[in-house]
C-alpha cells in the first residue's frame, strides 16, 4: 500500500511541476525501446488529467506530441531545461 501511495505523491508532484512549466519551452528525451531515442525541444502546450501536450516546430511544421504523466515517473520521457541543461525530476533518480 506504502509503494502506492508513493507512486501516486510523486504523480501529483509531476502535475505541479508541469503546471509551474506551462508555456515554457523545455527539451525532452523519449526512449523509443530497441535503443532508438527521440530527442527534441518544444513548448509545454496543455494539461489535461491524465497527459500532457508538447507542441514542436520543425521544418516549416507544427506537431503536437502527448505524453501520460506516468511516462514521467517510469523515465520514459526526461524532459530537461535547453538553456541550463537541468533535468526537470532529477528527483526520481
């Protein structure tokens, strides 16, 4: 029960922090399995309940990318800062 409760605190403190980066351009880095990673930076667009949107511009294109806010917790998906580099949950380590 302790492991779920745990799970479900650091959910929570995930959404805050998002919430705090709304609008923010961040990188992020998504493990696509088999070794391929993506890697690109983007702007925090949305927050719904369960995932969140990452709009991306790249070659005259706009795309939207959503990741579940677990995608966070099972390092999935890092999102980081592109200025100072540093990683948003560096306190799931």
């Amino acid at each position: 029960m302790d492991d779920y409760m745990s799970h479900i605190d650091a959910l929570t403190r995930i959404k805050q922090t998002l919430q705090s980066c709304l609008g923010r351009r961040m990188r992020f880095r998504t493990n696509l399995g088999r070794c391929r990673v993506l890697e690109k930076e983007g702007v925090l667009e949305e927050l719904h309940p369960n995932l969140f949107v990452i709009r991306i511009e790249e070659d005259d294109c706009e795309r939207r990318i959503t990741y579940t806010y677990s995608d966070i917790l099972t390092r999935i998906v890092q999102l980081t800062d592109p200025v100072t580099d540093t990683d948003f949950f560096s306190w799931l380590n």
